[in-house]
C-alpha cells in the first residue's frame, strides 16, 4: 500500500453524469454482487498537453444508494452538480496494484447552494 495515499480521504464538487444499481448473483460462480456505479465529471489531459472534461467511473456503497438518486432523469436535466466525499485507495500487490476511487458519501447541490452569500446584504 502507498502510504501517499494511506489517508486521501477529501470532499470535492463535481457533475454526475450517469448512474444504475446493479445486484444479482455471477451463475458461472455462484458469487454474490451488489453495488452503484457513478459516472463523474473529471478533467482529462489530452494528447498534446491539452485538457478536456471526461468521467470517472466509481463505486458508492451497495445497490440501495441509488435509491437515493433514482428520481433524477439525468436524459432530462442534463449533469446535476454535487458533492462527493471520497477516498482513493490502493487495491492489490505488486505488479496488481491499482488506485481505486470509493464514494462514501454523495449530495445533490441544490440551486441555492450555488447562490448562498452571493450578493446577499445583512439586514440593518
């Protein structure tokens, strides 16, 4: 395990793209699986040195969490801004290490959480 990477834990705000549930049974194995995938906003270096906007897909918890976000038509509204809290860890030895990102915690940005103390005067 890198130990860079031992306590990455953070909050960040970013656009959710895509989403789905996903629980069953693998018949070949027998083997049980349960868990939502995201689809986030992410900035991605192009070849050339130029940066673009693509997605990161990730893993937030178990199938029941998308029950949380099921409402949004994301065809309809488009991305919907929210906040992540996330974790990069590594998985595996070796030659088999990776960087996996894990979503703990998600919020949708409400419109007026965009504009709060923005332009806003104290009463006298």
């Amino acid at each position: 395990m890198s130990l860079f990477l031992a306590n990455n834990r953070f909050t960040k705000r970013t656009y959710l793209m895509n989403a789905y549930a996903s629980k069953g049974v693998i018949k070949e194995t027998g083997q049980a699986y349960d868990s939502t995938h995201l689809w986030l906003m992410s900035p991605h270096k192009n070849p050339g040195g130029t940066f673009g906007l693509g997605y990161e897909a990730v893993k937030w918890g178990d199938a029941s969490n998308y029950d949380r976000i099921k409402h949004i038509n994301l065809l309809s509204t488009g991305p919907v801004e929210v906040e992540v809290e996330i974790e990069e860890v590594m998985q595996g030895s070796g030659d088999k290490e990776r960087k996996v990102t894990v979503v703990h915690n998600l919020r949708l940005i409400q419109p007026s959480d965009k504009t709060e103390g923005v332009g806003q005067r104290k009463a006298s």
